[in-house]
C-alpha cells in the first residue's frame, strides 16, 4: 500500500461504531426483535458493510505488519485482529490518535521507505540490489532532486534547505543501485531518500566506496541479491563542557542560586539548517545494513556505521563493521526479522562474534579516530545474547547456512574514481 499507514483513525473507528450497533442491535431480547421485510434488508446491509470494511482494514493492516514480522507469526491472523480490535476499542482513541509520520511506509518504484518528520531525514530506506537493477538502461543525467509530495508539507524536508549550507544532498539508496528504469532512477532523487552528507572525504570519497562494495559483492558471484537498509543515527557526544553544580540564575534583580542535575557524561549535538519551526537535523553517523543471498539458500549480513566526516581513505572498512544488535539498540529498529528469524539469527551472531573478535586483534587502534560511542564499539556487548533454550530449540531455520558478510568477501574498500588525484 503506498503512503499507507500503519493505522489509520479516519476508517478504524467508523468501522468498530458499526460491528458495536450490529452486535447490540442482533443481541436484543424478542420483544424487540426486529420485523422481517425492511428490517432484514437493514440488518443485511449492515452486515455487509461490516464485513467489507472488516476485510478491506485487517488486510491493509496485516499488509504493513507483515512488512516486518517474521513470517512464522503471519500463521495466525486472528490474532492480530484481536489486537487491532483491543487497540481501536479505548475511549481516549474517539477523536484519533497522533500519527508519527515515520510509521508511514512510502513505495517507491526501486525501494521503500519511511520518513521521520522530526528531523526532515529518512528514517530508513530499504532496497533490493539486483544485476538487472545495475545494469539497466537508468541514467541520472536525466533526473533532477525533487520534494515528496507523498509526506505531508507540515514534514517533509525541501531543497531550499540545502541550499547555501554547504552539505551534499547525500543520496541514502544511491542512484548506480537503480538502473533498472527511467523511473527507477528518478526515485532515487526524491528527498525522502536524501540526507545532508560532509561532501568532500564522505559522500562523494568514502561513502560512495561502500556503496560500490555492495554493488561489487552482488556482481562477484551470479545468483547473487542484496537487500539493503540504509538510513541516518543520532548518537551522542562526549560531553567536553563540565556545567557547575551551582549555577546562578537572575530573580528580580537578585542572584539566587539554584541546585542544578549533575552534568552528564553524553551529549546530543548536531547542527540544524533552515528555520523554526520547519528544521532539518544533520544526522552524525549514517548505518547500512546489507544482507546477501545466494542461490542454495546461504545468507550472509554485515552492519556497518560511518560517522558522516571527512574519512581518510586508509581506514579499513573493518573498522566500522559493528554488532547488528547494538545497531538495533541505538537506532531503535530491528533489521531484517523476516530474514534472520530465530536459530538463523542465533546463526548470525556467533558467526558475528567470532568475526568481531578478530577484528579487534587485527586493529587494535579500532577506538582511535574516527572513533563511534562505546555503544557501538567492539566488546560493548555481552558475548552471548540472551535467549531461552527452548526458543533456539523450537525456532525455525530457512538458510542452509548463515555467515558474516565480511567472512566471505573481503570487506575492503578499493581505490576507484572517487579517490584524489
């Protein structure tokens, strides 16, 4: 469903008003037992109605769920339609409810996506990288950036907003991925897929180096596909400026002391272009997960976090390859739950584990420059992720086998036309 979201207020209480009137109406004793003729078209009419606007909600409510559920919990629709029904039912909900315009999932002709109306950036993108999709006949000689009419204008980020602020329009899914069409190409120029991006040394040197890995590691072996999520992080600074436990404040002409909250160790900071209240946030790192499948049932996944800066070209990609689950921690998202689901995720974090491990032999430098928050680091996690037996041993398993990306390529970033002369 494109634009749709996740629920929608408009149609969701209209629709429980009737299945309440009906269930009253039919519930009643016979003394007003309704009258056969008009009042059996009536009540046929309702019934109806009813179920047609039942089917028409659970199924574009199920669509969006799907979308991101593992596929063992879409056996059992009912319950998914109790849960709809329990969350429709509250009072406070009469008059709607506030829509995140995040929870909107956008399709696009090459990817979808959602956009977070708070900071006017993607709040992800996802795509399906192809070598149909590499080598088709798109080109972006013919495509030009343009707003998204599908977020509403009260969100959406605007072209003005890049304008003199000396950051790239940074693209998140990157126009060589979708060549498949005309049209595939010119998705990709939508703002809903771009970010302000440092333009020397990341987005158009070292940003644009992994992208071309991803594309590289599809091309390397036939059969191959790669499913993308890619999208801006938030993260906190350390906090350099030490406030004073005491700090003075003006009242009525007197200096009165106030006990302030201890200075904390983390920071959020991040520059801000445009004006209040329409302001787009400048993200301090971008994410890409990539998950790869090969014929025979064989997946590898790898997540890497970059900090959106100048990144000398020397720095391994290793160094920014990080646990997907502190990603998922810090970002706030779940990666991939259809594709990774229970012993095969199990799978993927031993296999993650040991990659980790030998990572941090290799570069022992890994927390110098261009550093990422201990949260991210090598090590910040527990060596086992917590889960009960009996969940690894009843889960299903879709891959023959599972791996780290980076232990079947070479997870290298090559010289290419991006590099300086």
């Amino acid at each position: 469903m494109r634009g749709a979201p996740h629920g929608g207020f408009n149609n969701t209480p209209r629709r429980m008003v009737v299945v309440r009137s009906f269930s009253s109406f039919s519930g009643r004793g016979s003394a007003s037992k309704p009258q056969p003729g008009v009042s059996s078209l009536a009540v046929s009419f309702f019934l109806g109605v009813t179920a047609g606007a039942t089917v028409a909600y659970t199924h574009a409510r199920n669509s969006l769920k799907r979308y991101n559920q593992p596929t063992a919990s879409e056996s059992s629709p009912a319950a998914g339609a109790t849960k709809v029904a329990a969350v429709v039912e509250h009072e406070a909900l009469t008059h709607g409810w506030p829509l995140d315009s995040s929870s909107i999932i956008h399709e696009k002709s090459s990817y979808a996506c959602a956009f977070d109306g708070r900071t006017r950036n993607p709040r992800w993108v996802i795509e399906k990288i192809t070598p149909e999709t590499l080598n088709g006949p798109g080109t972006r000689k013919r495509s030009d950036f343009h707003e998204d009419n599908e977020v509403s204008w009260k969100h959406r980020s605007a072209l003005s907003d890049y304008r003199g602020s000396g950051y790239d329009r940074g693209h998140l899914v990157a126009a060589a991925d979708q060549k498949g069409s005309q049209e595939d190409m010119d998705s990709t120029f939508s703002l809903s897929n771009i970010s302000p991006q440092v333009g020397d040394g990341f987005n158009r040197d070292y940003w644009a180096k992994l992208e071309q890995f991803v594309r590289d590691v599809v091309q390397e072996k036939s059969g191959r596909a790669a499913y993308v999520a890619t999208g801006p992080l938030f993260l906190p600074a350390k906090n350099e400026t030490a406030r004073e436990e005491g700090a003075q404040s003006p009242n009525d002409g007197d200096i009165v002391r106030f006990k302030q909250p201890k200075p904390t160790q983390w920071q959020m900071r991040h520059p801000v272009l445009g004006t209040p209240p329409a302001m787009m946030h400048v993200p301090t790192h971008f994410f890409k997960v990539v998950l790869v499948e090969d014929d025979g049932a064989r997946v590898a996944c790898a997540a890497f976090v970059l900090p959106n800066a100048p990144i000398p070209n020397e720095i391994p990609l290793q160094r920014f390859v990080v646990p997907l689950t502190a990603l998922e921690m810090v970002s706030g998202l779940e990666f991939f739950k259809r594709g990774l689901v229970s012993s095969d995720r199990v799978a993927f974090e031993k296999e993650e584990l040991v990659f980790m491990e030998k990572i941090a032999h290799q570069l022992p430098d890994v927390d110098k420059k261009p550093a990422l928050p201990p949260t991210l680091m090598v090590g910040s996690l527990p060596q086992k992720i917590s889960r009960s037996d009996a969940e690894t041993r009843n889960a299903g398993k879709r891959w023959s086998s599972v791996h780290h990306l980076c232990s079947v390529t070479s997870c290298e970033i090559k010289p290419s036309k991006w590099d300086k002369k």
